[in-house]
C-alpha cells in the first residue's frame, strides 16, 4: 500500500516535472534557432530610412548567398523615369530612380493577399513589373501608396517593400493578418524607419522574431537623431555595417544613398571603407554598362571579397569530406558485418543498427562475439545499441524538418518542442520498440506498447541528454544556405554524425541503466537480435527513480547546450 501511494505521487511528481522540461526546451530550442539561425537567413536585408533637419538617407544590406551580384540601369523618358538597379533584370533587389524614390524589400515567407481584380491590372512577373513599374511611374512615397491601392496585386507576397523619398517619407508594405496590405509609415520630420526579415504588421509572418539585426539599427538610429551632429553617410554606413551579416548567408552589397543629393555609395562583401560613388544624375545621363557589381570596384576590393566568400563557403567542403568519409565506414562496416562469425544471426537487428550508427554498430556486433556466453555486458551493449537507432533516425528527422521550416516560414517554439523531444520518444515507442519487439517476444502489440512506455521514456531521455549538447552547437556550425537550398546529402551526413557522437555520450548513460536492467532479468533487443529468453520490460514501480535520473540528466544537456550557444554567439 505504500508503494502504491509512493508512486501515485511519483507519477504526479514526474508529469510536473515533463512539463516544466518541455517549457525549457523551448526555451532551449529558441535559443538555439535564434543564434546562428537568427543571424542567417537565406534571403536577409537589413533597410533603413533615416531624416534629421534637411539631410535624408536610404540604405540596405544585401544578404545572400551569391558571390556577386548585377548593375544596370534604365534610362527614363517622357513617359517613365530613369532607374538604377542592383539585382538582376528580373529580379532587382534596390532601385534608385531620377526623382530622390528609392527601393528595397526584406525576403518573407509566401502570405495569401487579395489580388483585388476589379482594379487596374498589370502585367508581367512579380518584380519585373510590379516592383519596376511603380519606381518608373512614382517620384514619392505618397505616390507609391496611390498607385498599389489603385493597381491590382499577385495573389501572394513573399516580402515586404521599402520605399523613401528625399523629404523623409517613407513606408513599409506588407501583408497583413486580413490579407489586406498595410502601409507603415515613417512619422514626418526628424526619424527613422526599419525593416529587416519580419513582417513588420504581421511578426508571425517571417523569418525571425525578435531579429537582432532590427533591434540594432533602431538602437543606432536612434542614437544619430539624438546626437547634435549633422547627419552624414558614413554615420548610416556605420549603422550597415552594425548589422551585417557574416555566416551562413552574408552581406553581398550594400547600398547607402543620400536622396537629397542624389548621390549613392555602393560597397561590395561587406568591406566598408571602400565605396564606389555614384551620382545619380550623371549615371542616369551617361550609364555605364550593364554588368556584374564586383566591376566597378578595384582589383583589391573584388580579390578581398573573393577571400571573404572562399572562407563563408568552407563549410560546405568540410561537410563533403565528412559525408563522403561517413558513407564509406558505413559500406565497410556492412561488408565486416557479413563477414563475422556467426553472419546469419540476429542480421535483422544488426544490418539497420549497421546503416544508421555505421562503424559505431560494427562495434558493438564485435564486442558480443567474444563468449560462448551471453555476458550481462555484451546483452546491455545490444539493448543499448538498439535503443539508440530510433534516437538518432527520428533526431536527423527533427533537424531536417526544422530547419528547413524555419527557412522557408518559421516554426512555433511549441512545434520545435514537439519535434526534439516528441518524435525521438514517439518514434521509438510506436514505430521501433513496440511493434518489433512485441513480435519478437510473441505478445499483444497494444498491452505491450503500454507496458514499454516506462522503457522508452527513460532510455530516449537519457540519449537526448547526450545528443542536445553536441547537436544544438555543431549543427548550426555547418549550416550554408547554398547547401540547404537544396538540402545537401552531404550535409545530411555530416548532421547524422554530430548526432551519432552525441549519442555516444547519452549511450553511455543509457548502457549504465540497461546493465541494472539487464541483471534483473529485463531483456527486449537481445532477443529480437537472435538471442534466447523472453522479452521482458520493467513497469513505472521498478524504474521511477531512473525516470527521475533521465529527467535531470536531459535537463542537464539542455542547460549545457542552451549555455554553448550563448557563449558562442557572444
């Protein structure tokens, strides 16, 4: 009876528990997509708008993945105005046209709009027409305004547009929760206005929220309308250079123009010292040929930035070597396996244990072939071995899922959540444990799923212990968007290592509790792998206090991990 009442308020104690561990994770796993993710967005840009006294400047960061980017100009006429591109013909990222209008967008997640089709139609692409006819048809922000609410729209955007003129009006478009979208307007006078990879009427549509970057530029901004100083470019090309981006995609161009003026200063892969200036006038009059931007600047200027992109896409040849490296173990190990003593036995255990933990498999299979025997240690091995297959697979899952979700839209913390601890745990309770060890021992699937639960929850924590500290700092180190987009094989295969070798360490706390497992007669994997006796599992009355360890030491490599990315994004 004491017992039973003990371990009523255990299960009480230990739901508690669960629950505060997963609001830590999502802490955790914020953190975590928030520090290199936050910092590397596949399509970034930072855009501001800045007024004091009579003095008006526009600038944005290009942030991407290319090594370089293109420059031409369109001429105006007696029925369009002249514009100055960055970007490319079909896809111009900043504008500046021969009335002081000028251009940039922050890259969003698709969001349906209205297409309002009883209005007047347009025609062409996205940015081909929509974005160019507007800054050859518009001198001002106001114009602007009237010309969107007057013309129909596509039925979806995938960013938001910035637009300035040279009397400090500026305005944000953007999708709204309607579907109907908002204008944000820069206040008149002395000011600021930014936008960089959230929306800035909608935060749940983007990339990221809060963004560092936005953050910084508002601190900065704010700063320069404070102080007593005139306001000059190389104050607004400080703040870019603030919030530039050197990772997974990095600052390509940079563009700071004085609306007032009509003049621009251009800088190429972040090196800020060294603009090209331009004046707009002149160039509108006499343009120079259309051409790649890394052109117009000197000889050191492009062989730096050439410098620059060789190290940014390093990564990217690391993570072949490691894949390339890791398949090649993984085709050994399987011809090793087959090659053994005793090849037949327990090869529907060993050939997926082979293809998901490789060489670490191989290891283990030897380590069991030295007695005639069964020792407890060579069983606690292949109950170990077995409870770290579905940890890895379902964790690799988790990470492709999430990040490329965080690319393409974002994720809620609660689904990163779900995705870490949840589908290891689910996985390999309904998908592996259950139905082949039920078979295995020739018992209910449904009453056996039950009684495993106990087993799984303790032996997944106890992994993801181990995984958390090693995947949550090691994975964002060999993120490069160019590899994301598309995913990358290899870059798969240097995740699942990085996983396997967090495994390794929560393997161990895992083979500590199997061998207490072990020599208290509870067997599962040892016997799906060809041994003899009968699949066992231990119940919530034998386990709780390893509940509890498996809890702590999850716990512990959240904390672990969570306090690694801090100190490395600091």
């Amino acid at each position: 009876m004491t017992i039973f009442i003990n371990v009523s308020r255990l299960k009480l104690i230990l739901f508690c528990t669960f629950t505060i561990t997963v609001l830590f994770i999502k802490d955790g796993l914020n953190a975590m997509a928030y520090s290199d993710y936050s910092r590397s967005e596949p399509s970034g840009c930072t855009v501001i708008t800045i007024s004091k006294g009579e003095i008006v400047f526009f600038a944005g960061n290009d942030d991407y993945i290319n090594p370089d980017s293109w420059y031409f100009v369109e001429q105006g006429d007696s029925s369009k105005y002249g514009v100055i591109w960055i970007g490319t013909p079909d896809n111009p990222q900043q504008g500046v046209n021969e009335r002081g209008l000028a251009y940039d967008a922050n890259g969003l997640p698709r969001y349906e709009v209205n297409p309002h089709t009883e209005r007047t139609p347009f025609g062409g692409e996205y940015y081909h027409h929509y974005i160019m006819q507007i800054m050859h048809e518009c001198s001002t922000v106001e114009e602007v305004i009237i010309w969107a609410n007057n013309h129909q729209r596509f039925p979806y955007m995938h960013d938001q547009l910035h637009f300035a003129d040279k009397t400090g009006d500026a305005v944000i478009m953007s999708a709204g929760k309607d579907g109907e979208m908002v204008f944000t307007r820069k206040t008149p006078g002395d000011g600021f206005l930014v936008s960089s990879n959230f929306n800035v009427a909608n935060p749940s549509n983007g990339f990221n929220y809060p963004c560092w970057r936005y953050d910084k530029a508002n601190e900065l901004l704010g700063q320069l309308i404070a102080k007593k100083e005139h306001l000059s470019y190389k104050d607004v090309t400080n703040v870019m250079d603030a919030v530039h981006q050197e990772g997974a995609s990095w600052t390509l161009e940079t563009m700071v123009v004085d609306l007032v003026n009509g003049v621009m200063y251009l800088y190429y892969f972040y090196q800020y010292d060294n603009p090209v200036i331009i004046n707009v006038k002149d160039e509108l009059a006499n343009p120079r040929e259309a051409g790649p931007l890394s052109i117009f600047f000197p000889e050191d200027v492009q062989q730096e930035a050439a410098e620059r992109y060789k190290q940014l896409t390093k990564t990217s040849g690391r993570n072949i070597i490691i894949g390339v490296s890791w398949s090649v173990l993984i085709v050994i190990s399987m011809v090793l396996l087959f090659i053994l003593p005793t090849p037949g036995k327990g090869l529907r255990f060993w050939i997926p244990a082979v293809i998901a933990l490789g060489p670490v498999a191989l290891l283990a299979k030897l380590l069991t072939l030295n007695s005639s025997k069964t020792s407890i240690w060579q069983n606690s091995i292949i109950e170990t071995t077995g409870n770290l297959v579905p940890v890895v697979i379902s964790y690799l899952v988790a990470i492709i899922v999430m990040i490329l979700k965080m690319i393409s839209g974002g994720v809620s913390q609660l689904t990163q959540a779900f995705f870490f601890l949840g589908l290891p745990l689910l996985t390999s309770w309904i998908i592996f444990h259950s139905p082949f060890l039920a078979q295995a021992g020739k018992k209910n699937f449904f009453r056996f799923l039950l009684q495993r639960f106990p087993q799984v929850l303790v032996t997944t924590f106890l992994i993801l212990g181990g995984i958390f500290p090693f995947s949550m700092v090691l994975v964002n180190k060999t993120i490069t968007m160019s590899q994301i987009m598309p995913l990358s094989p290899w870059l798969v295969l240097t995740w699942l290592v990085i996983v396997i070798a967090g495994s390794l360490f929560g393997g161990l706390f895992a083979l500590f509790y199997e061998i207490w497992a072990v020599k208290r007669g509870y067997q599962a994997w040892h016997v799906f792998a060809g041994g003899e006796g009968e699949v066992t599992t231990p119940g919530w009355r034998k386990i709780w206090w390893w509940m509890i360890i498996s809890i702590l030491i999850l716990f512990a490599g959240l904390i672990t991990g969570v306090i690694l990315i801090k100190v490395i994004a600091s």
